[in-house]
C-alpha cells in the first residue's frame, strides 16, 4: 500500500475483514514506514482471533 501523508502529523488507517468461523489460527507480518524508499522504522507482529 502506498499511501501520501495526510495533513497534520497523524494518519488513522482501519482495516476490516470476514473470517470464517473455525479460523482461529493467526499469522505473523510486518508493516514498514518508508521514505525516498528507505526504510524508516519496520515493525514486526503476530496476529490472532479470540472467540
């Protein structure tokens, strides 16, 4: 995703998504903040579901 930087210093990103009942199982990722494509700050996570 590219996205340009919003006015002021704060940019609000939602995410929403259907998961199929019985996918409990979670997956790890990484999102990176890039400038002039270097990369700035990287942070790694896990995701998981709670019934």
């Amino acid at each position: 995703m590219t996205i340009d930087p919003p006015p002021g210093d704060t940019l609000t990103l939602g995410f929403d998504a259907y998961i199929q009942p019985s996918s409990q199982l979670g997956h790890s990722g990484s999102v990176s903040v890039s400038e002039k494509e270097v990369d700035v700050v990287t942070l790694e996570f896990t995701t998981w579901l709670v019934p």
